[in-house]
C-alpha cells in the first residue's frame, strides 16, 4: 500500500528527486570548445572529458583519452572490463590512473544502496566473460589467483606484480613455447640444446672450476661473501640464472 501510495503522488507533476529513495546521477561527455579568432580552438577543462558523480567533479581522475573514451569510462565506472579498456586497465597497474576509477560506482557506495532498495541483480557473470577475465589477468599481469569477481580481487588481479623469478619464468615459457616445468625436467644438454634451437647461437661452454657448483674466478680464490652470495643465488633464483644463460646466448 506505501508503495501504490506513492505511484499515486507521482502521478502529479512533481520532481522525482524529491520523492525518490535514493538517488545518484554519473556523467561524462566531451569538452565545449570555443572559437577564438586567429587561433585555435580552445577547450574549457585541461582533461579530455568531463566526469561528473553527484554533482563531484572527477575529471582529473578519469584522464582517459583515445578511440570511444566516453565508452571506456563508463565501463571503468561500472567495473567492466573488456578489449576496448584494456589499455586503461593496465595504466591503472602502472600506476598512472588511480586504481579508485575501476568500480567507482561500487567503491561509493551505490551499488550496495541500490541492491538494498531493490535486491541485487539477477544477472549473472557469464563463463565467457571468466574465462576473458581469468585470462587477461594472466597474460598482462601474471596474476594466478582465485577470482570471486568482485571489486577487491579484480583489483588484485591489476595490481599484482610479478616477482623476479616468475618473470623469468613467463619469459621462458614465452620464448622456448613450453612451460618452465617442463623445461626443468630436461637435463643440462637437452636445455641447452633447445636454448640453441630457438635462438640459432651456439651456447659457450664454460670449463670454469667449479666447488659445489660455484665456479671458481681465475686465481682459484673467492671470498666467504662472494660464495654465499653465490649460493643464493643458485638457490633461490633458478629462473634468473636459466634466462640469464638464455639471454647471454642471444648476446652472441
């Protein structure tokens, strides 16, 4: 009854504003640009767009510019990620846009409102757009993690960074077309081999002396803090040493 209550007073020429529940207004559009005689135009906001929630000027955070811009901050607002603002997505990983764009509407407060007053979306997230999500997050930033596909592990998935050894290892696998554990169960010879087949260079042979695997300088002496740097090394970064070997075969 509250509720045909209220159809009823709607039906008079009232503003909507005054008698909604909750109410939130996000734009975005162009720049006005005026005609200045013998120059050029000039544009009224040093942005490439103007973005507006509820009245707040966002301009600033929302620096996006290029190909369908008005498009991609929408999607950005709403938490949407797809081919068209990927570009954007990984600005936000390196750091040149806010990570607060991606999802605003939810960061805000809105979306929680709004699922109050009229119960969440019955939508749900395809397993297409998993698969895509998934899938990019890997590819641009190595990001492996279980996605709940809500703002805070998305985000996570942007903002995550490779450490040293994954890196190398995604460079491998990129390189060798396999994956690093296969290619850290082929001996010595076969690495080498395959190292030799994708790059077409020879691999020097090194007939250094070697103690436990650490090679020896010229004058058959190392320092206690040279061998266990060294160790560390071999311990703890296998991928660095194995793209380091790569890399210094693509040197030759």
């Amino acid at each position: 009854m509250h509720f045909l209550l209220k159809l009823r007073m709607l039906e008079n020429k009232v503003d909507l504003k005054e008698k909604c529940d909750y109410y939130s207004k996000f734009s975005t559009h162009m720049n006005y640009y005026v005609n200045w005689d013998g120059g050029r135009k000039i544009k009224d906001n040093i942005y490439p767009t103007r973005t507006y929630l509820n009245g707040q000027e966002l301009s600033n955070m929302y620096d996006i510019d290029g190909v369908d811009k008005l498009y991609r901050i929408y999607d950005l607002y709403r938490g949407i990620i797809n081919p068209r603002n990927e570009t954007d997505i990984n600005q936000i990983h390196l750091g040149f846009l806010s990570p607060d764009i991606y999802d605003l509407k939810s960061l805000k407060g809105i979306t929680k409102q709004e699922d109050l007053l009229v119960g969440k979306a019955q939508d749900t997230i395809s397993e297409e757009y998993m698969v895509y999500l998934k899938q990019m997050l890997d590819d641009k930033f190595g990001y492996k993690g279980n996605l709940t596909f809500d703002r805070e592990t998305i985000l996570s998935g942007i903002l995550y960074q490779m450490s040293g050894p994954e890196m190398a290892k995604r460079n491998i696998e990129r390189t060798l077309g396999i994956s690093y554990s296969e290619f850290e169960k082929l001996d010595l010879n076969q690495q080498n081999k395959l190292i030799e087949q994708k790059t077409g260079k020879k691999l020097k042979p090194d007939y250094r002396l070697r103690i436990d695997g650490i090679p020896i300088n010229d004058e058959h002496i190392i320092t206690e803090e040279q061998a266990n740097k060294r160790i560390d090394e071999l311990t703890s970064s296998g991928p660095k040493k194995i793209l380091k070997r790569f890399l210094n075969c693509i040197k030759k």
